[in-house]
C-alpha cells in the first residue's frame, strides 16, 4: 500500500510575487516624483507589507492527508466518511467548480491552481456532498485519500 501521507501548501506562485514587485515599484516611482521622499518610501514600505501579508495569508492554506484525516484549510474530515476520489484537469475543475456546482459543497480553491481533486463525502451529518481541493499534484493527493477511504483501513 502508498503511503498515505501527504502535505502541500497553496502558496501563491513566483509570477504574483514579480508582478507584486512590480506594482509596487510603479507606486513608488509615482510618490517619489510626487511627494517628499520620506513620504515616498513610507508609503511604498506600507505597500510593500500590505502585499506580503495578503500573498503570505492566501496562500497559507495546507493540504493534508495524516493520520487518517483529510486537512484542506480549516476544515478536516475523517477518512471513514470519505467515498469516491477523483482527481480533474483543468477543463473538468471548471465545470465541476461552475456549471456543475453544488452549492452546499466545501471548496478549496485557488485560481492559480487549475487542477482539483473531487471527493465524495459519505457521512449523512455533513452537509456537503462533496469537497473539492485545489493541488499540484492531484494524483498524488487522490491515491493518498484512496489509502484512509479504503474500507477496513487503519485510522
């Protein structure tokens, strides 16, 4: 059997952080030329914090597969109470995520991130019908879910 273990984290990609930089930078000049210089590199270190924080806080979310749980973000649910795992390209996470949608499922998702793995929930009590995770690696995350969904397996 795989090891069920799993781990990743939706951080956010180099290509926001350049482009960031970049904003930040064109405000910056725009002070620089307009303010007193003090003032031109105070507000462009504020800036400049203000979207660490937002790309350090969207992408914190953590992806896990331990000890028999499912972790995507906040939210966690026992392997026992998990059915059917499908990992989806791209083309199906946009349908599944839009057209096809569920209003009561969970949903982690991250735009930068176009392939999610859709995973039926088995417990009566819960709500959702079903969640579906933004990933890197999908078919890795789903044989990992696969492993703790499995009937009889060791929690």
């Amino acid at each position: 059997m795989p090891d069920p273990s799993y781990s990743e984290r939706l951080s956010v990609p180099l290509r926001w952080w350049v482009q960031g930089t970049m904003l930040v930078a064109t405000f910056w000049l725009a002070f620089v030329v307009s303010t007193p210089a003090v003032v031109a590199w105070s507000a462009t270190a504020v800036l400049l914090l203000v979207m660490v924080g937002v790309f350090l806080g969207y992408g914190a979310p953590r992806v896990e597969v331990v000890d028999g749980w499912l972790r995507a973000g906040r939210a966690r649910i026992a392997g026992e109470f998990l059915g059917e795992v499908e990992p989806l390209d791209a083309v199906e996470t946009r349908r599944v995520a839009g057209r096809d949608a569920d209003a009561r499922a969970y949903l982690l998702l991250r735009p930068y991130l176009k392939r999610t793995v859709k995973v039926s929930v088995r417990d009566d009590r819960d709500p959702a019908p079903y969640w579906l995770v933004s990933t890197r690696h999908a078919d890795q995350l789903a044989a990992a879910i696969r492993v703790i969904s499995a009937p009889g397996a060791a929690r």
